[in-house]
C-alpha cells in the first residue's frame, strides 16, 4: 500500500499537512484546514484509511496536529473517527493523539470541541498540550 504525503500549503485556502504511512502504521494530520471543497479534498484520504484498516492488523496512530480547521473540516476529522472506531470495533488497535497549543487564547474552545469528538465517536483521544 502506498503511503500518502501531501505538504500543507496556504493560499486562498489553507491545505493541511498529511503523513499517512502504510508502514509505521502512524497517521498524521497538521497545519490548517480551510478548503473551498473540503470534502473533495478528504476523500482519498478516507478511502486510503477505510483500506489500510481493511488490510492490516497493526497499531494505527492517528496524530492530529491542526492549528486551525472550519466546520467542513471538523465533519471530516469525525469521519476519520468513526473509520479508526469501526477498526477499533473489529479488534484493531488504535492510539488517537490531538496534540495543542497550551499558550493559545481560545484553547478552551478547541479543548471543548475534541470533547464533542471523543463523546460523538466514543474514542479517547489523548489531549497533548504543546
């Protein structure tokens, strides 16, 4: 299985970091995420996780490193969610890491958010201050 690695960039929308990696079984998403067409832009990145979790057997880790995502973007982090709970279900093991910026204003209001993730998906996700 090919790994996935498309570099963040920003322009008049903000494209996140990907470092999917078959072999290590770490995935990773950094950087912003405000797309015109959000959900275009996710869905290869669905499709690659739904087979890499059809074919292997591993440890995935799943590290979100964003500093900024919209609402599109928050239905698709919960997409991902509900990918690693189906594999989590069928016995798979997953480790899910939201890393944050502790020094941030509205820290609070992101913190709230990964809550509603944890609660709407019912996975742990380990909350990394930075």
């Amino acid at each position: 299985m090919e790994n996935i690695h498309i570099p963040g960039t920003h322009g008049a929308n903000f494209i996140p970091t990907v470092d999917f990696n078959a072999e290590t079984g770490i995935c990773t998403l950094g950087g912003e995420s405000y797309l015109e067409d959000t959900v275009e832009f996710y869905a290869p990145l669905f499709k690659w996780l739904k087979n890499f979790t059809a074919e292997t057997k591993k440890l995935i880790v799943f590290n979100f490193k964003l500093k900024y995502f919209n609402t599109s973007s928050s239905k698709c982090i919960i997409d991902i969610l509900h990918i690693l709970r189906k594999y989590q279900e069928k016995g798979g093991e997953i480790e899910v890491n939201w890393f944050y910026d502790s020094s941030e204003e509205d820290i609070e209001d992101e913190l709230e958010e990964i809550e509603d993730f944890m609660i709407e998906t019912n996975i742990k996700i380990n909350m990394i201050p930075e």
